[in-house]
C-alpha cells in the first residue's frame, strides 16, 4: 500500500491547538514499554526540536509579515508536539539510563539508515558514524553500573550489544577533517535527503542533552565523559549536517522538514505496539500532512517550484527500529582503524589527526579510557554485552584488572 503525504489532507490547522488534559500524556513505562518504544520517542523528540529550530531560523529571515505569522503558528503546533513526545519519556530513569537509550537510538537508527542508504559515499558517513557511538553506549554503561550499580541489559534489552567500537579517545579529529561533502540537490534520491536530516537532527539532540546534563553529575568521572563525548556529538554534527546540499532554497528545506516528519510519524505509526503512543504517532501525522500543504503551498509561491521536484511521490520503505547485531559486527571487522581526512576517508592516522590528539589529550588518559580502567578496578572486569560471541577484533576482546 502506497501512501504519499502530499496528496492526504491532514487536522486542519485551526483544529491543532491542543488544552492542558490533552497535552499531559501519561509517560511509558520503563519495566513494561517495548526498549524501541522508548528509541523512537527519542528520535521523534530529536525530529521536533529540529523542525522548531529550523522554523526559527527560517522566521529570522523572512520579512513577509504575513508568513512570519504563518510560521509562528506552525512552530507552536510543533512545540506543542515535542512537549507530547518528551513527556512520554518516563520519569524514573535517571539521566545516565536516559544517556544509554539515547546511545542505542544513535546504533540502531544509525545502522539501519547506512544499510538502506543508496548513495555510496553517503553510506559511508554513517558506517564512519555508527562505530563511534557503538563505542559511546559502551563507555556510558560502564559507568552506569559503576555509580548506579545497575546494568545496561535493562534499557537495551539485549537487542543491542555493548562492547568497544572505534575507541572514543580517536574519536578526537581536526575541526576540518570533519566535513564532508554535500549531496547534490539536483541528483540526489529523495531517500537520502530523509536520511540525511533524520540522523542529523538525532545527534544534535544528543550533544545538546549531553552537554547540559553533563555538569549536573557530582561524580568526576561522569562530569568528564560527559564532557569529553560531548565534543565528540558536535564533530558528529558537522559530519552529518555537512551532507545536506547548502543550496538547498529555504522554502525546498521546509518542504523536507514537513515531509521527513511526515515519514517517520508514518514508519513509527507501522511498527509501534503501544497502542496509545501509537495513536499519539497516528495523530501527529495527521497534524503534519496539514504542515507539509502549508510548506509546499509556500514553495509554489516563493520558489515557483512544485515540491514533487525535491520530494518522492510516496513515502518510501518504513523506517524500523531492529536489531543491528550482525551489520555493526561487520563494520568493527572492517572499518575499526578509519580516520578522516578532509572529506574522505583514510587507515593511517597523519599529522593533523597526530597534532589534535596531542592538543586534547596533552599526554593524559582521556575519560572514556579512565571509565573502563576505574571499572576493571572496581569489579574486576568490563561490563560488555556480547550476544554473538567474542568480539570480532582481537585486539579488542575482553581484558580483566591487573592481579585479577
């Protein structure tokens, strides 16, 4: 069954605007609520905040009254939906755990769009990506167990595993080494434009949640691997923000905002076995079926273009959330020892990547290195999931606390 968003008629706008009952959803609960329950109501919280953003830097630079009004009242709609979406999240885990899903989301999301990606090079920027935060969630569940004396199967469930991907302390490169190339608007499947927004706006939600609650934690150690991968989620930012093609027309961007929303409501909607967070998915696409008539409605206007030049005709393949296992173990197997240089790629680590590492670390045990050193220490070993068997790099499988 074929559904194009730009041909359904969705909510009205004057019917949109939702009262306090309406708003105060009642959150999932973490011991019950499928783990990708909570993976999607992350990316879709990530998906709001960027839609607002966007909004507002596009408002900041229109002068037409008239549409500024316009979009006044769409970025309302869409804050009323990211206040919907957050306030699913469950009140009891604490940040750490929260931190742990958001890792999981940047795996799995991550992966699955780099295996769907039709675009080579593209493709390639979320395997380069996807190994770093792999690394991240097992950093962070080392130190979850470590001052929360809790364990990450809890939140991952097993469907995804924990153990080392590119080590973190690599992850530090030249601001200029992360930069790639833009797709070309013109020639570009509309697949990877989805692609490329939904993956961008979920790490920028990640640095932003990082770098505010990172100083909220008493225990140093925290403090610093907050710190210290927080920097790591802005390179990551500009690594995929840099793919969007900048001579994208601002009006061309908010069609793909409203249409990306759009899609993932959709894919969510399909997948979902929470029935009342899949009737919230269900309600938030119809709302933004009314948005994406405004976007394009405004395209034809200001851009003299129709939005089936830059948008698919119907939506594509359902975006899923699913285990990853075997595709991320490939990756380690293959693409452990990469580095960046430039726009591309490259094994061998060269003196810009020598002289930022040097800066940064200054000769010093980074946090992601101290985090798994304390842990050895503490409790003897590393805390790791691994469901498929030893880890697919040698040099990397487990090793125990000296004298242990």
């Amino acid at each position: 069954m074929t559904f194009n968003p730009l041909a359904e008629r969705g909510i009205p706008l004057e019917q949109q605007i939702r009262n306090w009952r309406e708003l105060n959803v009642e959150p999932i609960d973490p011991q019950a609520a499928d783990p990708y329950t909570r993976c999607r109501v992350i990316t879709m919280n990530g998906i709001e905040v960027e839609a607002i953003m966007f909004n507002r830097q596009l408002a900041r630079h229109c002068t037409d009254p008239d549409v500024r009004r316009q979009l006044a009242y769409l970025r309302y709609v869409e804050a009323q939906q990211q206040r919907v979406v957050n306030w699913l999240l469950p009140p009891i885990p604490s940040a750490l755990e929260t931190t742990i899903a958001y890792e999981q989301v940047a795996v799995d999301l991550t992966a699955w769009v780099a295996r769907m990606e039709p675009d080579p090079y593209l493709k390639q920027a979320y395997e380069f990506g996807v190994l770093e935060d792999f690394d991240h969630l097992y950093r962070y569940a080392n130190l979850f167990e470590m001052i929360e004396h809790r364990k990450a199967e809890k939140v991952v469930d097993e469907l995804t595993e924990v153990m080392p991907g590119r080590p973190t302390k690599a992850h530090h490169r030249h601001p200029h080494d992360n930069v790639r190339d833009p797709y070309d608007r013109n020639t570009v499947n509309p697949l990877s434009r989805l692609h490329a927004l939904t993956v961008m706006a979920a790490e920028q939600q990640t640095m932003n949640f990082y770098m505010n609650v990172g100083p909220q934690y008493m225990e140093p150690i925290a403090r610093q691997l907050y710190q210290e991968i927080s920097l790591i989620e802005e390179e990551h930012v500009t690594h995929y923000e840099s793919l969007v093609d900048p001579g994208e027309t601002w009006w061309e961007r908010l069609v793909n905002h409203e249409y990306n929303e759009c899609y993932l409501y959709y894919s969510f909607m399909q997948q979902e076995p929470d029935p009342r967070v899949r009737a919230i998915w269900e309600l938030h696409l119809n709302m933004e079926l009314e948005h994406l008539r405004v976007a394009a409605d405004l395209m034809r206007r200001f851009d003299g273009r129709d939005p089936e030049q830059v948008v698919a005709p119907e939506l594509p393949k359902p975006l899923l959330f699913e285990s990853n296992k075997e595709y991320v173990r490939h990756l380690l197997a293959t693409q452990i020892d990469l580095t960046t240089l430039g726009a591309g790629y490259v094994r061998d680590a060269h003196e810009r990547f020598e002289r930022m590492q040097q800066q940064i670390h200054g000769g010093q045990q980074p946090p992601s290195e101290q985090v798994i050193d304390e842990h050895r220490n503490r409790l003897g070993d590393e805390y790791r999931i691994e469901t498929e068997g030893p880890h697919p790099v040698p040099d990397l499988r487990q090793k125990t606390a000296v004298g242990r």
